[in-house]
C-alpha cells in the first residue's frame, strides 16, 4: 500500500485517515523492515505526519552485516542478490517524488516495499548465526543510538579532538605511507 504523504499534485488526507495511520505507526508490536532507517527517520520527522517507531530490521544494516563489500543501494543489493532489474527513480523522470503523479510514484514506492522484503528474506535465509547475532545485538541497536546523537547533537571537546587527531597521525602516519607505497 501507498498512502502519499506531501505531495504536491494530491490532495492532503483527510484527519480521520491520519489518526488511522498514526495508530498504525505507533503500533510497537508489528515487526517493521526498512531499508536505510537513517533516510525514513528523517522523512517520518521532517513530514511530522505519522510517528516513527525504531524498525526491527534495516536491510541495509544486514546487507553490510552479510557481506561489506557490496555496493548498499536497494536497487544494487536487488540487482545483486534477487537478481531483478527495479526501476531507478531517474526512470520517473526529472521532478522530485513530490510532484509526480500518485499514480506513478505508486508502483516505485510499491516496488520498493517489496524488493525490501525479498532482501529481508534472503538476508537472514543466508546470514550466518554469528551475523545475525552482530546485526539484532550490535548494529541495529547502535544505528538508532547514532541517528538520535545526530539529532539532539552531543557535546565535543574540542582540545581533546584535537590531542586525538595528533595521536591518530602518529599512528596512521606510516601505516597510510606503507598503502600507499604498494
């Protein structure tokens, strides 16, 4: 399903659907699956129409998990492991998602949701025990550590950076003269 939010050719969702979506949104115990939270927490946010609860997988997050190597993009990673070709959003044409016709940004969102959840799928079918363990024990809950300093700032010590940078040249110094000797 497709509900569009801000944009500019459809007319805003009346409250009542709204509220219907805010209790759906704000359900803590549906499993959710995104791919790139940080991009999603941002629009959830941003748009202030519905609340965003943390999601229980970032396919993004297992895919790095899985095998660092690979290039991260949902469509890569579709290309990649489904072995599908997913329409680029280029393929749209040259507006932003906002102004394009609900009836084309419908079967790219769609498309979107479901690639994610094939990722999903083939990612925890053929994640190591060991990797799984890293993603839900690590990864996941760090991400959402991360973006929330992101937003609320946290403080830095400048002078300490600084003695820090000093520290890192020393040590880097010569291991980066050695790589790039090579």
């Amino acid at each position: 399903v497709y509900v569009p939010l801000g944009h500019k050719l459809h007319p805003a969702l009346p409250e009542a659907d709204l509220e219907v979506l805010r209790e759906v949104f704000s359900n803590t115990r549906e499993q959710r699956i995104v791919h790139q939270a940080y991009f999603d927490v941002r629009i959830a946010r941003y748009t202030g129409h519905l609340p965003f609860v943390w999601p229980w997988l970032d396919t993004m997050l297992a895919a790095w998990v899985f095998d660092e190597s690979v290039e991260l993009n949902l469509k890569g990673l579709a290309h990649h492991y489904l072995g599908w070709a997913p329409m680029e959003f280029g393929d749209l044409g040259e507006i932003p998602f906002d102004s394009l016709r609900v009836d084309v940004a419908c079967p790219y969102a769609c498309q979107d949701a479901y690639v994610t959840y094939r990722l999903m799928e083939f990612l925890l079918t053929h994640l190591h025990p060991a990797g799984r363990k890293l993603l839900f024990e690590i990864e996941m809950p760090y991400q959402e550590l991360a973006i929330r300093m992101t937003e609320t700032g946290i403080p830095v010590n400048s002078y300490r950076m600084m003695e820090y940078r000093q520290v890192i040249g020393e040590v880097m110094g010569p291991a980066e003269a050695a790589v790039k000797s090579r």
